[in-house]
C-alpha cells in the first residue's frame, strides 16, 4: 500500500477486513456441516438450513444494502453490519440446538448483505482514477486470500478443537474493524432523495425463503402436507409480487431495463447456472469426502485449494485475452471443461483416492473456473455504462448468491434423505449439466463488443407517477 497516505490506508484496511469477515464464513462453514450434524443432529436437511439460512437473508437484502447507505451513511451501516455479525456469530458459536443454529445463521446473513457493499462504497468514495482501481485490485486480492485460508482454517478448527471455533474467529476481526472505525472519524455521507424500497425487500425474502423451505422440508412432511405445497405457492406469488413492484416502484431495488442489454441478461443466466454449479459441487464433495469417504475435515477443507489458487494465478492473464478476443469464447468453453472436471468425480467409491479420483477432477474444474469468470464479469459489467455499475455489480452479486441458494436446497431432489455413493454421482453429474448449460448459454447469447461499442447507459428509476 506504499504510496497511501495514512487516511487512505485506514480506509482500506477497514473495507478489507469488514469484507474478510462475509468471505471467510462462507468458504468455512462447508467443512464444518458434517461436524455440527454429528452433534446437533437433524440429517441432511440440518446441512441444508445451516447454509441456506445465511444465503436466503444474504441474497434477499444485499439489494436494498446500497440503498440504505445511501440514507444512513456507509459509516453508519458498515457499523451496525458488523454489530449484527458478531452477535449472531457469537449465537452460532453457542448454539444448544440445530434450530438456535439455524435462526442465528439467518441473522448472520442481514449483517453480511450490510457488509460487502458498503465496504466497497467506502473504497469508491474515498479513492479517485488509477488510485481506486489499485485499492480496489488490493482488496480483491485480499478477500480472496481470506476465502483461500478459510476452509484450511476451518478444518484445523473441526479436526482439533470445535466446530463452535469456525464461527468465534469472527468476533476478533469484528473488534479490529470497529475500533479502526472509532479512530477513522470519518463524516458520514448521506444521499438526498434516496428511499429505500421495503415492500420489494419482504417481498425478496418471502420469494426466496417459502420455495427454499418446500425444497428442503418435503422430505419430512411430504408434497401433499399443506405446509409444504403452500409455502412453495406462496413463495411463488410474491416472486411474481416481487417483479411487479420492480416495475412501477419509483427507484427500484432490480431496475428491470438493465435486462434489456442483451450481455448484462444472458450473462446473469451464466451466472445463475455456473454459481448455482459451484455451490452444488463445492457442498457435495466436501460433505462426501468426510462423511462417506472419511477424510479428516482439514483434509477435506483443502481439496478444493487449488481451484482458488489457480484462478488467483490465471485470472488477470485470461481477464487480458477476453479484452483482447472477446469473452464469449471463454463463457462458453470455461464452463464446459469444468463440468468435465465434475464427470471426473464419477470415477470415485466410498473410499476415494485423492490423488487418481479426486485431485484430476479438481484441476480441470479449477482450470474451467479460471477461464469462465473474468470474462462473464467483464461480459456484464462491460455492458453497462461506468455509472450504473454499482448496480449492475451488486445484481450480478446477489443472482450468484441466489444461485447457490436454491441449488443447495434442490439436494433433497437429487439424492433424497441420506448421502450415499449414489446420490452423490447423481450430484456431480446434475453439477456437470449446469456447467454444460452455462456454456451453452454462453455461445448462444453473449456477443463479443464491436470497435467503437460503448457500454448502455439505462433509466434505473421510474417517474413519479408510474
């Protein structure tokens, strides 16, 4: 950070860790749902809520995130998100009961959509041209090596201490970030004019959480209970509820005419399909390998290392070719070689070797990955004029969320209430799929930008009247 001054520095120290503390807890808790099943009980389904509660809280309200800084202050809201993480963190480390657990994770999420946008507006506020670019790269570079360290750190924890610990690492972070804040003093900024769209945010959060609780509770009350079958209607409605008042609502938490770029909708589907795949596949084989193929949860944890490693080695080299060639060309075989990465996986028992059955698979989906996501990024962002951005960044953000949301809670589908050997070919092999569908997807809509293209600038807000 040489070069910085001192203020600046605080400033990007406060949004890497604020941002660390949501990354981390998402690459950690995956190595550490086999544990807390064995102690809390609940099967399957107790995995499920354990992810998918943080995710349904996450991905509803990361939206409306912006919005509320726009009108609170990124100060204040960074502030409060930190408050409502370490409690709930502290509440998951506690937790006497798989249900306490669960209530608790949903919590976590509402702080986690505090966090990440507000970290970056705080970055975009305070840095200015090449300056910004640079801290933003750094803070990525950061985050990124927190998600790497995460899953490790969480084996270390499950494999010699506790599951409880994988939560209680947070709370440190948190009364770092909280007292750099004290000794920022920075004056808030607060936006006139701005309103934040609540109806549409309950809305989210019905939309989401009722289908996503009939996906994953009908194993245990069955598709005829009306608990199940009226949770998923409902759910339905205010889906479609949701899009109507993204329609007339005057500043709209999704404005719908970004959709009308055709790379910024046909990269979303992209995205629905390959981060719906990552989610599956990174849930499932590090569930398996501890709880079927009795990998110690450290091991476990680092399995999928050298996905993230190779794409922090590739990702700014293939970012460079799709600028040069377009992107279509990487969305569309990225996403093909890894799901044969995930075919891979066929070739593994119930006593997987690591080197032969497990590592081949891993490299191939990493080399996929690598390939697939610069490109997709720049596909999107790329479409949409530099002041809309925000926005665009944060739909893109909240549909990857989203996509892993409900491809953890279709599990119950694909290997019914209990894993085993077979259900977890017929994972991979429905992880393939989506892979295969994303490229698919790809070749078919995205168009690589002509010379003297510029990106679409759109009308995000609606009149008055409408």
């Amino acid at each position: 950070m040489g070069g910085m001054q001192k203020h600046e520095k605080l400033v990007l120290a406060i949004a890497i860790l604020a941002s660390t503390v949501s990354f981390l807890d998402g690459s950690v808790i995956t190595v550490a749902l086999p544990a807390i099943m064995r102690e809390l009980g609940g099967g399957l389904s107790t995995q499920q809520w354990v992810s998918d509660a943080y995710l349904i809280t996450l991905g509803s309200l990361i939206l409306v995130a912006g919005s509320l800084s726009d009108v609170f202050g990124r100060i204040v809201v960074l502030r409060w998100g930190l408050v409502i993480f370490g409690v709930a963190s502290l509440a998951c480390a506690v937790a006497p009961t798989a249900e306490v657990l669960i209530i608790a994770r949903g919590v976590q999420g509402i702080g986690g959509a505090l966090l990440v946008p507000s970290s970056l507006a705080l970055i975009l506020s305070n840095f200015r041209g090449p300056a910004q670019a640079k801290a933003i790269g750094t803070w990525t570079a950061a985050t990124s090596g927190s998600f790497i360290a995460g899953p490790l750190l969480g084996g270390l924890f499950v494999d010699f201490l506790s599951w409880r610990w994988v939560f209680a690492i947070n709370i440190p972070i948190i009364a770092v970030v909280l007292v750099l804040l004290f000794v920022l003093r920075q004056k808030d900024v607060r936006l006139e004019g701005v309103s934040i769209d609540f109806p549409g945010a309950i809305l989210g959060v019905f939309g989401l959480g009722l289908p996503v609780f009939a996906l994953i509770e009908f194993q245990n009350f069955g598709w005829g209970n009306p608990l199940i079958w009226g949770s998923l209607t409902i759910g339905i409605l205010a889906l479609a509820a949701f899009y109507w008042r993204q329609r007339v609502a005057k500043q709209p938490m999704v404005p719908l005419a970004l959709f009308r770029v055709r790379n910024f909708a046909v990269g979303n589907v992209s995205t629905l399909l390959i981060y719906g795949a990552l989610s599956l596949g990174g849930f499932i084989l590090a569930v398996f390998l501890q709880q079927v193929g009795g990998y110690p949860a450290t091991f476990a944890g680092i399995a999928m290392l050298p996905v993230t490693i190779i794409s922090l080695l590739g990702s700014t080299f293939i970012g460079g070719l799709a600028g040069k060639y377009g992107p279509r060309l990487f969305m569309t075989i990225g996403p093909i070689i890894g799901g044969a990465g995930f075919l891979w996986y066929l070739t593994m028992d119930t006593t997987p070797i690591y080197w032969t059955q497990v590592l081949p698979g891993v490299l191939l989906f990493g080399v996929g990955l690598t390939i697939t996501v610069a490109p997709l990024t720049s596909a999107i962002l790329g479409a949409i004029d530099e002041k809309q951005s925000g926005i665009a960044s944060a739909i893109n953000n909240a549909v990857s969320r989203i996509a892993g949301l409900i491809a953890i809670a279709m599990l119950g589908l694909i290997i019914g209430s209990k894993l085993d050997l077979g259900g977890f070919h017929r994972t991979v092999i429905v992880t393939a799929c989506l892979l295969f569908a994303g490229g698919v997807v790809s070749f078919a809509g995205i168009r690589n930008p002509k010379p003297g293209d510029k990106p679409v600038a759109v009308a995000v807000t609606q009149d008055a009247g409408s």
